[in-house]
C-alpha cells in the first residue's frame, strides 16, 4: 500500500509524543486479567491465531510486527506514524483493542470494517491531531464490536498492561521481542533489527 508523504511538521509532532508518551493505559479500571499477570504464553502465533486486524506493508513480507493499540491513545497515533517509514522492510499488523472510552470499540470496529483500513486509519490519526475526535463509526454492528472485545480479551490473557504494545521477531537474531509503550523509529528499527531509514 502506498501512503502519502507526511508534512515534516506532522512527522516532528510524533515524534516528540513518542518520546514524551510512552504508552496509555486504562488506569481507571485496569483488567483482572492484566492485574494478575498473563495467563496465555506469548507468541507469534498465538497471536496470529487469536487476533483480529489490518495490514500495513507487503502483505508477502517475511518480517511480521504485532502492534495492539486503541484508536483513542495519543501514544498509538505517535507510533503510527513512526512505524511507516519501516513498512517496506516487514508487515505490521494493527490490532485494535478497545481500552480507554466506549469510541475505542466503534472507532476500532470501524477501522477493520472500512473497505481501505490504512487509509481510514490515517484519516483518523489526522482528526485526532487536529482535536477532531477521530472517525465516524457509526452503524457498527454488535458482531464488528465482539472482534474487538476479543482482540483486548487476547491482550489482557498476554499479561500486556499498556498500550500500544508491539510484539515482533527480531530480524537477524530470530528472538521474539516486545515493548510496551510508543517508540521513535530508530528504537522501533533497533527492537526489530530492521535497517534504520534514511533521513
């Protein structure tokens, strides 16, 4: 998929959120499961057999990059777009849970149900940056709602207790990583041992 070029003032604006927000969580109510540590050993593919979402990249990659985020979390957006310049080199799957606020789930539901999710996605990060709430989710089903409500049933059974939180294989050691929180390109290129673009 092709995205367009991103004003260097949008770019600058990222990633100063990545460096001074690491990560949102639900600190009002955080899960039972969470509290309690996971329940679910962490893999590759027990995420790719338990979670719903969208793909960004060569869907042919080698390379696959798990990031659960919720589409109402400063930090995600902030890792959106660190994440693209890298796109080339593996396949991020974004998986959308729904933590923070009821538009968490519909915003998310919304973004698996659009016919082009990148471009909904990047639509939404543009509203949110903008104070304007993000995308419209109306007429979201109660099933498109369920895929959400299981995706952050699956993040709450790894253990994982902040968002966004990216899970990968490093690509010269093969060793499964993760972090939990936003991240610049560079750390995001350095936790994945991706080729750090350049400028």
């Amino acid at each position: 998929m092709i995205f367009k070029r991103l004003s260097p003032a949008l770019v600058a604006a990222a990633a100063i959120l990545s460096v001074m927000l690491p990560g949102c969580s639900d600190t009002t109510s955080p899960s039972a499961a969470a509290a309690k540590g996971a329940s679910t050993p962490l893999s590759m593919e027990a995420i790719s057999a338990g979670a719903s979402g969208f793909t960004v990249g060569s869907a042919m990659s080698a390379r696959t990059v798990y990031v659960f985020f919720d589409t109402q979390c400063s930090h995600c957006g902030a890792l959106w777009y660190a994440a693209k310049p890298l796109k080339s080199q593996a396949k991020f799957v974004w998986i959308p849970v729904g933590l923070l606020n009821d538009a968490s789930t519909s915003q998310g539901a919304a973004l698996l149900a659009a016919s082009d999710p990148v471009a909904a996605m990047d639509t939404h990060e543009a509203s949110l940056m903008a104070k304007g709430g993000g995308i419209s989710a109306t007429g979201i089903t109660d099933a498109q709602k369920d895929t959400l409500r299981k995706n952050t049933e699956l993040m709450n059974r790894f253990g994982f207790s902040s968002i966004p939180t990216i899970v990968g294989t490093h690509a010269q050691t093969g060793a499964l990583v993760k972090n939990e929180g936003a991240m610049s390109t560079a750390a995001l290129a350095g936790l994945l041992g991706l080729q750090v673009p350049a400028p």
